[in-house]
C-alpha cells in the first residue's frame, strides 16, 4: 500500500496511534491489494469537516453463481484502528442502492463487526469478509436500469417483491406491538390506542422477566383492536415495535441489573426484527440510552429505525414553557443522555414554522431562557402515563410519517463530533422510515461539558456489559 504520497503522510502525521494505524494499513493491502488509500475530507452530520484517510476499492460478492465487484469506501477516523471506520457503498451511476438489513438508503453499511468493534479482535481485514458474506446473503445494489445488461441486471427480480408489494403494503399496515408488562407497558398501550389511529395493536406480556403485568385486566375489560398474547410471533409485521420491558431488583449492583436487561433483550430483539423487518423500533427500557445500544446491536437494524424515548418527554414539556410562561414561540429540545447531564437547547424556527427547523448556537441571549425553562422543568416528575403518552407521541410520527422533530435517543456518532459509538438523545426528523438527525451546532462550554461527560460515562458502561 503506497502511503508515500506527502499529503497521505500529512494526514496520518495527525491520527493519535499513527504507527498502530500504518501496520493496520499494510495488513489490509496485503490480503486486499486492490483496497487503495486516499486523502480526502469527510464531512459530518453536523457539517463539521476534518481531513481524514479513506480506503476505496471493490469487494468481490458471489451471487447466484456469478462474481460482481461492489464498490466500498471507508472513512478511517483520526483513533483508527481503535475506533470503526465509516462505511458507505459507492454505487457507480448505473447502480441504485438496495436499501436493507445492513444498508441504509444513502449507502452506510451498518454491520456487526461495526457496532462490536473491539481492536485489536476487530480489524478491517475481518471487517470486509464480513461485508462480503453479508453482502452475498442480500446484494445491496442492483442495475438502475433493465434496458442496458449489466452484470448486476440478474438481482433485479429477486428484489421485486420487497420493492413493490411488501414496501406499499407496510405504509397502509398500522400494526403496532408493544412488548413488556407492567405500568409501563399498560400506559404505553392505552396511549396509542388513545393517539394513534391503528389497525391493531397487540401487547405481549414477557412474563420471564421480574415484570408485573397488566395483561389479564385486558382480557377482562376487552379493548378494541388489542390482541394480548404471550407468543412473539403475533408481533409479525409490525410497523413499530415498542420496548418498555424492564427486569429491575434492589437485590443486584446497577452494572448487573442493566445486565439483567441486556440478557432478557437478547432472547426478545432477534426475533421481534426477523418477524417485522421493516419495523420501527422505540425503546422505552431502562436505563433508555444503554438499552437502545443494546437493542440496536441485537436487532441488526439501521440505526435510523432503532430509536428511544430518551429526553422527547422532557423537550415536549420544555417547549411548551418556553411557549406558555416565558412567551419565546420557540421549539426547544433536551438533548444528551438521560441523567443530570442533559442540556436545553433551542429552535431557530417558531413552533407552527414550516420550515425544517435547525438548532440554534449556543447565545447569551438564548441562554438565560432556556436555564430558566429548564428550572421550571425540574419540578416536573415523570410518571409512567407521562412517558407514555410521550412513547404515543414518538409512535404516531411514525405511523402518519408525520416528519415532526422529536428528540429520541439515536446514534450519536459523527454528531458535534463525537468519536464514540454512544446513544444520545439528539433531535431527530421523524416519519415512516424512523429517525433522521438535525445537524449539530457549536454548544457553550458547560454544555460540551456534559455531553462528553455523558459520552465517557455510557462508553464505560457499554464495556462492562457482556453483550
């Protein structure tokens, strides 16, 4: 691998583990040659650029009993090789993007060597094997046109049920599942039933977690279009699946109470994704920001349909005394982790604008404001009918792709420039195909604080989880 370039050098001069990062480099042209380096500058979410390394070449992808070469990029961030590259597709202009289990629709590849990153177990060598067995179970790129033969043309029919029927299908299909029992569970449920205009809801009760369900009253008192069930498989073709389950004890350390959790998702989530797998998931399960991670990772979903409660209660009731008491007209959202740490911040647009709205700078004219609707705030407890007529809320943007900001617990990587794979409440367009963030802004120094603060605390916490 030729890394001789001046502009290449200049580059990696700057990158924390530079001598780490160069063996890495050679492992990879060794067993991949035609993986090729590149300087280049990415930019982020949040339109931030940095000056980066970036590797571009074709995977070799077995298909039917014939080869096609899919185009890669991959983007290596300044901690390379202790932190995952970012990964995209490069479809050439005869090729369209197959949106899917491990690509999204502007071509990021979502895999699990992503999401489990661990160097020096983790390395870009195993990353593209990956990338090639996946690939080959579900190419996520076909011809843009059947009129030119081209060598991916014989994976267009293979694509056209999930193109046509099951995809015009899913958006007339309201069907919504919750899963978890308890108070939780139940004011979820009657929630949606109350706001959400659905088809059917069904609620199933994990009776093998510590739990208290609410399910036989339902059965009892029969509520129209809610099926109560004990077997996951009425969950199947769900246009959201809500996760309020929790599997709390005042016996255990909190390590080994979120632990609890993680394990009694892991035996749910798999399944939950292969029954509805264009489903939306909103996870209500405690502690919010950990556990989205975590079922983010066990689902394999794009992390655009994997989103939590987070801090969207909170924003929604912040908003509104800026609005009421405090007479700003403004939308304002809670963003960061759901702890002390969380931090106001405000709208450039009015509440009833139609323009998208954007956050806006930290100010000293914003400031004062928000702290001040922030202290009314406190005051406020959060009870389990509150979150979830908040979880409604988050359930029917999905539903009527309303397109409303909401701040949810999403992937915080990339934004504001966050190096680390973290969830985070940050605010979130959403609509039918989940969530899409609003770019990042500069925030003042107490704020930036916290959310680094936050970015520590969750990282420390995922690396004490067995997952």
């Amino acid at each position: 691998m030729d890394l001789s370039s001046e502009k290449i050098k200049r580059i990696l001069s700057k990158y924390k583990f530079h001598d780490v990062a160069i063996e890495e480099l050679q492992k990879i042209h060794r067993i991949y040659p035609e993986i090729k380096p590149s300087p280049d500058t990415y930019t982020f979410s949040d339109s931030s650029q940095r000056d980066l390394l970036k590797l571009i070449g074709n995977v070799p992808v077995k298909y039917e009993g014939r080869s096609y070469n899919f185009p890669v990029q991959l983007w290596l961030l300044d901690s390379f090789p202790f932190t995952p590259p970012i990964c995209f597709l490069r479809p050439t202009s005869n090729m369209i993007i197959r949106e899917g289990k491990h690509v999204d629709a502007k071509g990021r590849i979502h895999l699990p060597g992503l999401h489990n990153w661990d160097y020096p177990k983790s390395s870009v060598v195993f990353l593209l094997n990956e990338m090639i067995v996946k690939f080959e179970e579900d190419p996520p790129l076909s011809s843009k046109s059947n009129k030119e033969p081209h060598e991916l043309l014989a994976m267009v029919s293979n694509f056209q049920i999930n193109d046509g029927s099951v995809r015009n299908h899913d958006q007339h299909n309201n069907k919504v599942t919750v899963i978890g029992g308890g108070d939780l569970g139940m004011a979820s449920l009657l929630s949606i039933v109350a706001k959400c205009k659905v088809g059917k809801l069904v609620f199933i009760d994990c009776t093998e977690s510590s739990t208290k369900g609410g399910s036989t009253d339902l059965e009892i008192f029969s509520v129209p279009n809610v099926e109560v069930s004990k077997d996951l498989s009425s969950s199947a073709g769900s246009r959201v699946l809500v996760v309020t389950a929790n599997a709390w004890s005042s016996d255990q350390s909190y390590v080994k109470v979120v632990q609890t959790n993680v394990d009694m998702c892991r035996g749910i989530i798999p399944n939950l994704a292969r029954l509805s797998p264009n489903a939306v998931i909103v996870v209500a399960s405690q502690p919010v920001d950990i556990m989205t991670h975590v079922v983010w990772r066990q689902s394999g979903f794009p992390p655009t349909r994997v989103i939590g409660a987070g801090c969207n209660l909170d924003s929604e009731r912040l908003s509104r005394i800026l609005h009421i008491n405090l007479n700003t007209h403004k939308q304002a959202w809670v963003i960061g982790e759901l702890s002390d740490n969380k931090v106001p911040v405000m709208s450039n647009t009015s509440l009833n604008s139609s323009i998208r709205p954007e956050i806006a700078p930290a100010s000293s004219a914003t400031k004062p404001l928000l702290d001040r609707g922030f202290e009314m705030m406190k005051s406020k407890g959060q009870r389990s009918w509150s979150v979830g007529l908040s979880i409604a809320d988050i359930t029917n943007s999905i539903l009527t792709d309303l397109m409303k900001p909401h701040s949810v617990s999403t992937l915080a990587l990339g934004w504001g420039g966050i190096a680390s794979e973290v969830f985070l409440s940050l605010p979130c367009v959403l609509g039918a195909n989940g969530s899409t963030r609003l770019a990042g802004v500069s925030l003042g120094e107490e704020e930036d604080l916290k959310l680094k603060d936050s970015v520590s605390s969750l990282t420390n916490l995922m690396g004490q989880l067995q997952l």
